[in-house]
C-alpha cells in the first residue's frame, strides 16, 4: 500500500471514528431527552401522539398527564419499514437502551408498507397512553402530500419528540451493472433508453426520500428510469442485490 493511500486510510479512520463517537454521545442526549419528554406533563386538553422520526421518534402520549414514573409497564415501538434495514437496526438499539434506562420492555413491532402510512396509521388508532410510540422517517413528513388519503392527521393526530439520527441516500448499484460514477449511470441509462430496455430502480415505497430524490436526480439529469416500490428499503436492498425488479 502506498504512503498517499494509507495516510488517507487513516484519515478516514479517523474521521469515521469521530463521526461515530459524535453520534453516540448525541445519540445519549436524545434518548435522556426522549425519557423526559414522555414524563413531563402536558397541559393541553385533548390527547396527542407524540413523534420522533428519523429517523423520528413518535408515540400516544396523554395530553392531560404523563406520569413522573412513566413506563410503567411495556411500551410498543412502531417501526415503519420491514427487519433488516437502516430504520429497524436504528430502532432495536434504541429500544434496548431505553429497556434499560427505564425499567421497562420497549420492543419493537414492524409494520412496513404504504409509504410507511401503514405504521402510522396503527400509532394513530392507538390508545394514546404513552405506550405506544412510532419511528419512522421524513416519508411521515412527505406521504399527506403525495397521497391522496390517508387514516390520519399527520399534524392533528401526533406530536414531535425528537429527530432520532440523520443519514444520507446512497445510489448503489448491481456488480454486473458496468457504471463506476453517477457520469456513468447517466450514459448509461440514455443509451439504454434508445434502445428501449428500461432501467430498473428500488426505493422503500413510494413517497419515501429514497423514492423523491431519485425522481429528481432523474429529472436533472434528463433520463428515465422504471421505479419498483418496496415496502421497505431493507427489500430494495435485497432485490438489488439479486439484480431482480420483482418484488
């Protein structure tokens, strides 16, 4: 290995180290303030739901009193996408931690599907007691725009906990596939559309971020691609790696 390729190993080492030693210690102040914020006592009148998405983190939380010594018993957290995915990891380590600070069960239920309005809507008719809480992601934000009913009020019907984790969309392709840059992945995908073999790509729903930023990549770059919805990005990411567009 080269001086050149081993000093920039090491930085990213570094930097990746950072990263994550930064992020656990937000990840601490989160869940504290996650804790508190079901404890805390809401004066409003009427019951709300409350959120944190993400990754966000949500929950049915009683408007008119959270309990000091909240869990008291426990509490389900719904997660939107199917096992195996960036989402469900994130939110079995938050659930362990939480397990463990407050003396109580948070385990997790997945209910994948629809945009993840599916979940959603299972934390909406909930009871809202505190025992019920959703992580989801920005496609919470992005569903009641783009679909044209859905079984509740993203606005009315829940309330914000906390932002859970940032991460970014990735473009990932088969290794068959001959491209090695986006530059590529756009000649590619223009050639294949003259000669009418369309390119296939895998997002967690539609609605979902990975869904919309693809679908604007496409329109700055000028070229189409066939969209192939999942009920979650743990199932794109299977397809992909089968080179199948079946779901």
């Amino acid at each position: 290995m080269a001086a050149n390729e081993r000093i920039g190993r090491r930085a990213f080492l570094l930097q990746d180290l950072e990263h994550r030693l930064r992020f656990e210690s937000d990840l601490q102040l989160r869940l504290s303030f996650l804790l508190e914020r079901l404890r805390v006592e809401d004066g409003m009148n009427h019951a709300i739901r409350p959120v944190a998405t993400g990754m966000m983190l949500i929950a049915t939380l009683p408007a008119t009193l959270a309990q000091a010594n909240y869990p008291t018993q426990a509490v389900r957290v719904i997660v939107t996408t199917a096992p195996g995915g960036g989402l469900d990891t994130f939110s079995r380590l938050v659930a362990r931690e939480l397990t463990g600070r407050a003396g109580q069960q948070f385990f997790v239920d997945n209910r994948p599907g629809a945009g993840t309005t599916i979940g959603s809507a299972v934390v909406a008719r909930a009871k809202p007691d505190g025992y019920t809480l959703l992580l989801n992601t920005s496609a919470f934000a992005i569903t009641p725009a783009i679909y044209q009913k859905i079984p509740y009020d993203a606005l009315r019907d829940f309330a914000p906990i906390t932002m859970g984790a940032s991460t970014p969309n990735l473009m990932v392709v088969h290794p068959s596939v001959p491209v090695k840059s986006i530059r590529e992945m756009i000649s590619l995908a223009k050639a294949r559309a003259e000669l009418g073999e369309p390119i296939f790509y895998a997002s967690g729903g539609n609605g979902t971020n990975g869904h919309l930023a693809t679908a604007l990549f496409l329109s700055m770059a000028q070229i189409r691609m066939t969209h192939v919805p999942y009920k979650s990005g743990s199932l794109a990411w299977i397809s992909t790696e089968r080179n199948s567009p079946k779901n």
